[in-house]
C-alpha cells in the first residue's frame, strides 16, 4: 500500500511539473494514463485560472477527462503540428527511449509525439530502466485479419506473443482504431532499432510501441525529487 501511495505522490508531481511546460497559447499533444491524469487535472486547474490553450488528446479516455475538466480540445486528424506533447511511457531509458502501449493507445500517442516541437515523457523513477524490454512486454497494433500471419511472423523474431485480452470484456482489447494488440514478450532484451525495424515491416502491423529518438527530455519524480533528463542519443 505504501508502494502505491508513494507512487501516486510522485505521479502527481511529475504531473504538476509537466503543466509547468505550458504556456497560453499553445496547441498541446496530451498524452494516456495514469501518470497524464494528473497532468490534465492540473491543466485543467489552470484553464479555470485563465491558461489559454488547445488540448489534442491521444485516447478517448483523455479527450472525455479534457473536455470534462473543461480543456478546448481539437482531433488530431485536423492538424499536422503541435507546440508541445506530454506522455507517460512504461519504461523509458536513458537515451529516453521508450515502450508506450499499456493503455493501447500508442499509434495515436506515436503520431501526437511526431507533430510536436517537443516531445516530453513523464513517469516515476521505477519507468526508468537500464534496457527496453527486458522485463515488459513490446505492444504492437494489428490489424484483425492479419493477426494469424502476425503472430507467426513475431515468433520467427523469438518473441513470445499474447494477444491482449480484455478484462471487463469477452474477448481481446480493441484499440480505439478497431485493432487488436499483441505484446511480445522476449527472454533477453532485444537490440530495438532491429526489432523495431523488422515488425514493421510485418503486413498488418500498425505499429509499434517502441518510441526512439522521439523524445527530447523527460520529466521523472522519485524519492529524491524531481529530475529532468535530457536525450543522450548514439545508443
């Protein structure tokens, strides 16, 4: 229980820092998940104070907290450039590589991340690992009808693949793209330009929850405080 408290402390902080980064004006890519909804509250505290901004939302999830919370929101769909993007990820190493796709929003979280003039990762301290993927799965997005080519195909890479199965649900989770998601599971952590590159080339991948070098710093809160991490690219 104190593990989680603590946790939700330092998300809360790293969200309170991330609305620092906005300013009025500003057209904001707005990440998924736990982490980010403390960001969107304190965005939203701040609109009621005055902050003018545009929030574009990554999930369905976010976009009803904005619009709840009183954030002008606009679909991604109908702009192509953003000031400014803020997202959790589910680990992130210090070349602020990330995995995003917990929530299966990453296609979208990947496409926000790409029109922003700065892509901000926040998180607590236990996202930040020495290596992707050696403890958590890589999500990537299928298309239904390619899932039995997909599956055989990711095996051949020696991943370990799970489609995702809803919880509350019958059956898989289906993204907000009306796809499926299947995490690949690997015994030691990949090399993930290469793996990156090979399952996306893969017909029916949508694409992967693997961000490299898209990220330009993240925020990280833990027991000693709040850290800014700059990308260290070359690795």
């Amino acid at each position: 229980m104190k593990v989680a408290s603590d946790n939700a402390s330092f998300k809360k902080m790293v969200g309170t820092a991330a609305a620092d980064l906005v300013k009025s004006g500003m057209v904001v890519g707005i990440g998924t998940g736990s982490t980010v909804a403390f960001f969107i509250e304190e965005l939203g505290r701040r609109v009621k104070d005055g902050l003018s901004i545009c929030g574009v939302p990554t999930s369905y999830q976010s976009k009803l907290m904005c619009t709840q919370l009183g954030i002008p929101v606009q679909e991604p769909s109908l702009i192509d450039k953003l000031d400014l993007a803020i997202d959790g990820a589910d680990e992130i190493d210090y070349s602020l590589n990330a995995i995003k796709g917990g929530g299966a929003a990453h296609t979208i979280e990947k496409i926000i991340a790409a029109m922003a003039d700065e892509f901000v990762l926040i998180g607590d301290h236990s996202k930040l690992v020495e290596r992707l993927a050696s403890s958590f799965p890589v999500p990537i997005e299928v298309i239904p009808a390619a899932l039995g080519l997909v599956m055989k195909r990711v095996k051949e890479t020696g991943a370990d693949p799970q489609l995702r199965v809803a919880v509350k649900k019958d059956g898989p989770v289906v993204t907000d793209n009306g796809n499926f998601v299947v995490d690949l599971y690997f015994s030691d952590a990949p090399d993930i330009h290469k793996i990156n590159h090979t399952l996306i080339s893969i017909p029916g991948v949508v694409e992967t929850g693997l961000f490299i070098g898209m990220a330009q710093k993240a925020l990280i809160a833990g027991p000693e405080g709040l850290k800014a991490l700059t990308a260290e690219r070359g690795s």
